[in-house]
C-alpha cells in the first residue's frame, strides 16, 4: 500500500479505535496497535490533535484495553463534552433551518450532524464545533440577516465592513463566518463549496437533497450520497486531509456501503472533476481503516502517481510531525498542502481557477483595505505576507521557554 512513513504506535492505536463500526476485527486491532507499548501522553496529544476523543473513548472500552486511569478520565471528559456539543449543534441547526425557512431561504447542512447520524447512526461520537450551511450566492445577505436576528454576529470577514468590501469577498472566498456568544455556536455560512470554481460548481443549495432524522418530527436537509461524497474528498483533500477526524467519517459513512457502491461513488466524483481527491480519499481509508475496497479500483487508484504522492501528503499532514504539530504550525506552514491543491485536477482551466483562488489571500484582504481600483495589488503581496508571517511564527517559537 501507499506511503512509507512509518506511522507511530499511538497514531495507529488512535486508527484502529477510529475504525467503524465497533466489531471484533477493530477490537482485535486496538489491541494488535496496543501490544509493543504506547506512550500514553503521546497518544493524548494525538487525539487533541486529530479531535476523535469519542471514538478512541469508545474503540478502547469496547476492546477492554486497560490505560491509565487520568488517560481514561481525560478522554471520558474529552468524549463527554463532545456529546453535550453534539445535541446543542443539532438543536440549533434545526431552529436555524426554521429560520431560514420562514426568510424563505432554501439551505442545505453539510458535515456537522447530518453527517454523524449518517456516518454513526447516532449524535454524540462525532466532533463538531460549527454549523455549515449552504445557500445560494443571491441569499447570502438574506441568510446574514436570519443569522443576525438570531443573535449571530459576523467576525469573517469583519462585520465593519463595507458592502462594496463584502461584494468583493463573495467574489473569491466561499464562506463567511457567524458567531452567537451567547450560546457559543459558531456557523459558516457558504455560497460555494470550493475555492476553485472549476470544481463543486454543480452543487448549490438549489440541488437534490437528502432528509436525515435527527429527532422524531424533526430533520435536516443535506447533500444526496453522490454530490456528498465529492464535497466531503474535496473538503479533506483541500486541508490535506491533517485531520483525521475527517477521514474517520467518511470512512464510516462509506463503511455501511458495498465496495459497488463505493465504486460508483467514486465514478461520480471522477465525473464531477473531483476523481483524484477522492482516490487520495479512498487508498487513505484502505489503509488506514481496512476499507474494503473492488481490488480493480485499488490497482487502478493506486496506478496514478500523482494520487500516491497526493496520499504521502496526507499521511504527513496527519501524523508526519514528531510533536503532532497541526501542519500550520510547522516551519513553512501549509505551503506543501497548498502546492498539492494542483496535482488535484488538470486542465487549463483549472490550474487558472486554483492561481486565481491563491492570488488573493484571505489575511490580507482582511488587514489591507485597499481601494477596488488596486485591487489589483492583492497578488502581489501574497507571497511577501505570507513569508513575514511565516518568519514572525518561527521567531514567536523560538521564544518559547524549551524552544
């Protein structure tokens, strides 16, 4: 299989609980990651890290693994505050739907509580910290204002500014960001799913949707199994896959398929111009959770150099840091997940759709109001940013006491 970082005991011991759904097979390989010994703060800073406090408190009482009573209290505390968000997020999605119902604002929930009903049958076990809704771009000032009236402030980008301001930031960003203090909810609102409008162009707000049940009577609108999968591969592929919360839902949405399904799945994606995130997707859950996937597909995944490199990414970004830094706060940043973001598609188009989306960086146009007629200069300060920022980060670390 892809990929020859050697993984630690801790990360493949957090996998294999991250492993869907609970069978003696996952039980069977906790212990198997368990048996040369585990550092247990080590594993901790992991699952902070890879935020899947839920699933490794489940995956090691299920499989008897005795640890260290603070480990089994820390992640008892860790997987009990992840439960009690849980509920709160999926109360508020549904007032916020009737909200938005009520504007007569069409929207759809991606990730969030519709996926772990999907993913795990159940709230709870899943981490989420935001609500992510999907509008049509024409709504975005009418789903601001429901928010707003829902006691929701703006804080991305800042709510001091302009509208021709905001007009710009529709233009090349895909989201902005809400949050209500007093509930401590936080929600991104998006009008598309990708940077790069050369991918997810197709899905809106306005496509087929799927029902998901999240009490009686009650249930949210979300993407339909095919526009879903493309969003959740290109989601994790974008951010190189460094979390592996992510990965761990998908591959327990995908693991209550047959291969088939999973095969046509990916066809989808492949003919939605998103094929090689999700074959990056696909080998990374092979590997790490024993998907089952067609051994044709395997090989013919594998067959494409550009994916095994795209999956080398990912398992660094996940586990390639010896302190289990996330990848932003490494030395030179996220800069080999942005250089990977090319090698997702091909096409002229596309490479000029990714330049474009990285030409203007979401920092500066936040901090340097310049006026529309130099706009032009955006680009041009990207890459100089980007390098103080970089340099102001590793002097700020090297500051640290035991730096």
């Amino acid at each position: 299989m892809t990929g020859a970082l050697q993984l630690p005991a801790e990360f493949r011991l957090v996998t294999a609980c991250c492993t869907w759904p609970p069978s003696e097979r996952r039980n069977a390989a906790i212990r198997g990651a368990a048996a040369g010994g585990i550092d247990w703060d080590n594993l901790l800073r992991i699952v902070e890290r890879q935020r899947v406090a839920g699933l490794v408190s489940d995956g090691l009482r299920c499989a008897g693994l005795v640890a260290p009573a603070a480990v089994v209290a820390s992640l008892a505390a860790e997987a009990g505050d992840i439960a009690r968000q849980a509920l709160q997020l999926a109360s508020e999605a549904l007032r916020l739907q009737a909200a938005l119902e009520a504007a007569g604002v069409g929207a759809l929930f991606v990730k969030g509580s519709t996926l772990a009903l999907l993913a795990y049958g159940k709230l709870g076990i899943k981490h989420a910290w935001d609500i992510d809704l999907l509008v049509l771009p024409a709504d975005v000032g009418r789903a601001g204002a429901v928010l707003a009236a829902a006691g929701y402030g703006r804080v991305l980008p800042p709510a001091s500014f302009s509208a021709a301001r905001f007009q710009a930031w529709l233009e090349f960003a895909r989201e902005s960001i809400f949050r209500n203090d007093a509930r401590g909810t936080v929600v991104e609102l998006h009008w598309r799913l990708s940077d790069n409008s050369a991918q997810l162009a197709h899905i809106t707000a306005a496509s087929p949707f799927a029902s998901v049940t999240i009490s009686p009577g009650h249930a949210l609108r979300t993407l339909q199994d095919r526009d879903l999968f493309a969003y959740l591969c290109q989601h994790g592929a974008h951010h190189g896959w460094s979390r592996l919360k992510w990965l761990a839902d998908l591959s327990a949405w995908l693991a209550s398929k047959t291969p088939d399904d999973v095969a046509g799945l990916y066809r989808g994606a492949e003919a939605a111009g998103v094929g090689r995130a999700a074959a990056q997707a696909l080998l990374l859950c092979e590997r790490l959770f024993a998907l089952p996937l067609p051994a044709a597909l395997s090989a013919e995944l594998e067959g494409d150099r550009a994916v095994r490199w795209l999956v080398g990414v990912a398992l660094d970004a996940m586990a390639g840091d010896a302190d289990s830094r996330q990848t932003d706060k490494r030395p030179l940043g996220n800069l080999k997940i942005e250089l990977s973001h090319f090698l997702l598609a091909s096409g002229l188009r596309f490479w000029l759709q990714e330049l474009h989306s990285k030409s203007i960086g979401w920092t500066d146009f936040q901090r340097i109001a310049l006026p529309r007629p130099l706009y032009f200069l955006y680009p041009f300060l990207r890459v100089p940013s980007w390098a103080w920022r970089r340099a102001t980060h590793l002097l700020r670390q090297s500051r640290q006491p035991g730096a």
